[in-house]
C-alpha cells in the first residue's frame, strides 16, 4: 500500500507543478491572445452569368399580364406581402400566398400596392388590383 501511495502523491505533486508553471507563464506572457482572422476570401466570379437570361426584376415598367386569371378577392394583410388571394383560372378558384404556384410555371412572386405579379415562364407579368367597387348600405373600415 505504501508504495500505491508514494506513486499517487508523486502524481499528484507532478500535476500540481505543471498547473503552477502554467499559471506562472500565464501571469508572465498575458491572456493568450486569439488567433489571427484570416481576410475574407474575395467574391467568385459568376462564370455563367453572361449564358443566362437576366430575370427581370418587379419594377413598375412590367407588362400586364396575359393570362385569364380573375381577381376574386383577398384578405389584406397590413404588410401586403403577406395578402392572401383568391383567384379563378382555368375554371379552379385558388387562394394563393406569396411564393405559391398558380398553374405549373406560373408562381406568384409578389405583392405590392399596384397588384399581383406572377413569374410566368421565367417572366415577370403584372396583374392590377381591380377598381374599387362602390360601397352600398354599408361604411368601408380602413
């Protein structure tokens, strides 16, 4: 047993004495310092880019839509982006969101203060909200 002992004590002793000189290095050198961080690798060219059609982006110069899609209603969100509509076409009603696919190809890319605008084909087509119709026997809540 004395011998277990005397081996665990020199252990002990040997631990003791590393964690001393690394709290004396320590206190000697300074906190470690971080590593380095390396600079952010540059941006890789898109190297397709000239092969590919570019999308044209929801502006205000979009052409009206050609499809036979009818306006049924929505329910407005205070952030139109999150408007809910209910459409007719091809003889089917659909209540479309943002980012919900009409017909196959044809997506319902946004929302905004002007109308819908659809991603036919890759295309960018705008829907205009219908005129108002008048309110009658009842007062319109905004």
């Amino acid at each position: 047993m004395s011998r277990a002992g005397g081996l665990f004590n020199l252990l002990l002793v040997t631990l003791l004495a590393w964690l001393a000189a690394r709290c004396v290095l320590q206190l000697w050198h300074g906190a470690a310092q971080p590593p380095p961080q390396y600079p952010q690798p540059a941006p890789v060219a898109d190297l397709l880019q000239r092969h590919w059609a570019p999308r044209q982006a929801p502006g205000s110069d979009l052409p009206l839509t050609t499809l036979k899609v009818d306006y049924l209603g929505s329910l407005k969100a205070s952030q139109l982006r999150a408007t809910v509509v209910v459409l007719r076409y091809q003889q089917q009603e659909r209540t479309l969101t943002l980012g919900q696919r009409l017909a196959p190809g044809i997506v319902l890319h946004d929302i905004d203060e002007r109308g819908l605008i659809f991603d036919n084909q890759g295309q960018h087509e705008r829907q205009p909200w219908p005129p108002r119709r008048p309110v009658i026997g009842l007062t319109r809540q905004e």
